[in-house]
C-alpha cells in the first residue's frame, strides 16, 4: 500500500529568529488553541506531532529518536525537554489538592498581556496571593525587609508542597538528592539572581507547591548561561521571570510553552519526518547516486552505438533497462533513499546506534526521566566516545555499514510511494529518451 502518487516528502523549515518568533505570539497561539494537529504537508496523521509524543508510533520515530535527532542533528534538543518536563508539569500541578493549588493562581492571559505591555517594567505583586497572605505570619513582616520596609513575602526556604516532597503522588516526581542538580540551595541562589538580573525588587513566595523545582527550571532553561537555555526574545524572558514571581501555577509557562511547543510541531517535526525518510547515511546516498549516474551513461553510451552501428531499430529499446535502472535510483538517491536498502525495508544505523549496547540503551531511557529533564547537564555530545570510534570507519565500511528493519509502517509507505514514483519517472524519461534514439536514422559506421 502506498500514498498518493503526488504525495511529496515534507519541505525543510528553516529555523526562525526570536525576534520573528515574538512578533507571531498571537498567530501561533491561536493556532495552538484552535485544536489542530499542526500536520504540515507531507506528513501522514500516522506520524503526527502528537502520535510520537504519546508514543503511539514504532522506531525510528519515536520519542526518542526524535531527541537524538534534535540532539545530534538540529542542536534544540532543549525544547523537546522543556516541553515534556511542562507537559508532565502540568498533569502533576492538576492532581494537587485544591488548598494547594490555591497558594499558586492561575496567571491569566491578560495579566501577561499587560506585563508584555510593560516590557517586563512592573514588579507589583501578585494582588490574590497578598490577600491571601493577609493576616497570616506571612504578612506580619517578621520575614525580612525591602527597601526598609517590611517584606511581606518571605517565607521558609523549604515547602512541604514542593517538589522535593518524598512522597510525591507523581511518578515523575523529583527527588531531594544531589543527583537531580548540584544542590538546591544552588538553584535557588542562580534563579534569585535571575530574578535580579530582570529587575525584581522581591523574591518568589517560596511556599507555594513545585517552588524548588521551579528555581530548578530557571536554572536550566531560562538563566542566561543556563545549560539549556530556551532560544527566548527579551521580552519573553522578562514576562516568564515576572510570572514566576507571583505564581508556580503551569499557566505562568503558557507564553514560553506556546513558543517551544510551535516550534517543535512546525519546524523540528517536519523536518525530523524528512529526515527520517533517508533510509541511508550519507556516503551511502552518494554512492546510489553514484550508480544511478553510471546506469543512466551505461545506457547512454549503448544506445549510441547500437544507433552508429548497422543494428536493427530494435535493438535501441534494449537500453531502457540501463537508463531505468540508472533514473530510478537517482531519483530515490535524490530523496536520500537507496533502492537496495529500501528493497529490505531496512536502514543505516545512526553513527550513535552503532556502538551502543544494552548499558547505553538503559543510559538512553534514563535521559527520557523527569530527572534528567530537569537536571544542569548540558547537550552537549562532543565529549561521547562514537564520535572518535565512527570518524576512524573508512568510507567503505561506512557505505555497507549495520543495517536494521525499519518497524514503523507508516515510514515504509511514504518509502514505497517514493520509490513508485522513481521508477515511474524513470520509465517515462526512459522511453522519451529510446523514442528519441529510435528515430535517428542508422550510422552504418560498423
């Protein structure tokens, strides 16, 4: 079975700068909301940005290879963490129970409005949690002091709702141990000083749920210098900072959240999808084009001397095959398919597939956990030993390098359609080319 022979493999989208990415906030956000799937042309429902997410498709497109291709291939992989950490954050905010969530109101859309508006300049506090701090030992300005003045903000530095909690309802829930970050105190005291940086005169209410993982948050996405830092225009930034500020309620993330999430669905998932239809890696790919060349001069060259010869008119359709086999390949070489792999529906191992074993897979799943979501180290792959291990490979030996049946079916119909298309093509460029070739009259030259 196979698609729509006018079916054509999704368009490469380029990246956009922050500053067009701000000026779009309205468009993306009511596409967004407007419930669409995003499906960009070429990209069968199948294999949709949500699918993959819900894990709801087979390697090689599943979440996890969609990372590694935003790891390895588009250097972002920073926004698919941040978005399933918000996702996930999201859920667990939602199962909280409703005196908790109270401590942390909604940030509505039109309190963001107006700090956009401000260009961040308003550092007031959030006016529903001062009332409810009101008459409490929160607001008796026992806590510390603001510009000589009491500040009613102050609190513990630990929270019985945060997400250090050891008991935790999530699965995803973090734990106190210095393995999902240096130290709290040490996030604390970065995203303090991103608060300072933004000009906030008064730090976060420290108790209200997730606040310690929120600081966390700051620390690895936001900050400047942060190990993940999200791509964010100043204004974005400014406005999450003061949003946080006032509220740990999921909604304080809804502009960045919008921003990361329409990035991922219009631009890294087409482009993952196009990605992973080469079926070959990339000395294989030139390679078939290598051989599409020499069939489509094969049967060229035969074709000319039968024409030079004494030969029958015949004889001149015998080069078709020459020419077909040579056009189909390049086409399908074109789409970074080779015809013989695609023959077995496998394909090429990733140079970081090559050399994993069951300890790296483990190592792999574990990446995909809260922890590692919100933990300081970086992206960066440099340092991975497949790296040296795969440039020491010859060119040969990369050609016919390990293969592996690709599972997805989705995949393998838009491959099939693909390679129906290059041998179509190449028939009927094929016959144009031995019509021609029929017609001129003998050579008789031997």
């Amino acid at each position: 079975m196979v698609y729509s022979l006018t079916y054509r493999r999704p368009s490469h989208v380029a990246s956009s700068s922050s500053s067009s990415i701000d000026g779009d906030e309205k468009q993306r956000r009511s596409s967004l909301e407007s419930g669409s799937s995003g499906l960009s042309a070429g990209i069968p429902e199948a294999l949709s940005f949500d699918k993959i997410i819900s894990g709801g498709v087979c390697p090689p497109c599943t979440v996890r290879d969609f990372m590694n291709y935003l790891k390895y291939i588009e250097y972002s992989a920073e926004n698919l963490q941040f978005f399933l950490w918000y996702r996930d954050y999201v859920a667990r905010f939602e199962n909280l129970p409703a005196s908790e969530q109270a401590l942390s109101p909604e940030w509505t859309q039109a309190q963001a409005e107006a700090e956009a508006a401000r260009g961040g300049r308003g550092k007031q506090a959030n006016p529903q949690v001062s009332e409810m701090l009101n008459g409490t030992d929160f607001a008796d300005g026992q806590g510390g002091k603001i510009d000589g003045q009491a500040d009613p903000f102050h609190t513990p530095a630990r929270s019985s709702t945060s997400v250090d909690k050891p008991n935790a309802p999530s699965e995803y829930a973090s734990s106190a141990g210095d393995h999902t970050f240096a130290s709290s105190q040490g996030a604390k005291s970065v995203a303090s000083q991103a608060f300072g940086d933004a000009g906030m005169k008064w730090q976060p209410f420290t108790m209200q749920p997730y606040r310690d993982e929120i600081s966390r948050i700051i620390t690895v996405y936001i900050a400047d210098g942060a190990h993940r830092q999200l791509n964010l225009s100043s204004r974005e930034k400014q406005a999450l900072l003061h949003a946080l500020q006032n509220t740990t309620h999921p909604s304080a993330f809804r502009g960045i959240a919008n921003t990361v999430e329409f990035s991922l669905r219009k631009q890294a998932h087409p482009n993952f999808i196009r990605w992973t239809i080469c079926n070959g890696n990339r000395p294989r790919v030139i390679f078939a084009r290598g051989l599409g060349i020499f069939g489509i001069a094969a049967g060229f060259v035969a074709d000319l001397l039968i024409t030079l010869s004494h030969a029958g008119r015949a004889w001149r359709v015998l080069p078709i095959i020459g020419w077909m086999v040579g056009f189909a390949t390049l086409f399908a070489a074109m789409k970074g398919m080779c015809v013989v792999l695609h023959g077995m529906h496998h394909r090429h191992l990733r140079p970081w597939e090559l050399f994993s074993d069951d300890a790296d897979e483990m190592i792999s799943e574990k990446a995909m956990s809260h922890d590692s979501l919100i933990s300081s180290s970086t992206n960066s792959f440099e340092d991975e030993p497949w790296i040296p291990k795969y440039k020491k490979r010859n060119v040969i030996r990369k050609i016919f390098d390990r293969e592996i049946w690709i599972e997805e079916p989705a995949l393998r119909q838009i491959q099939d359609t693909i390679f129906l298309q290059s041998i179509l093509g190449s028939f009927v460029i094929s016959a144009v080319i031995v019509g021609i070739f029929c017609a001129v009259p003998h050579g008789n030259l031997f």
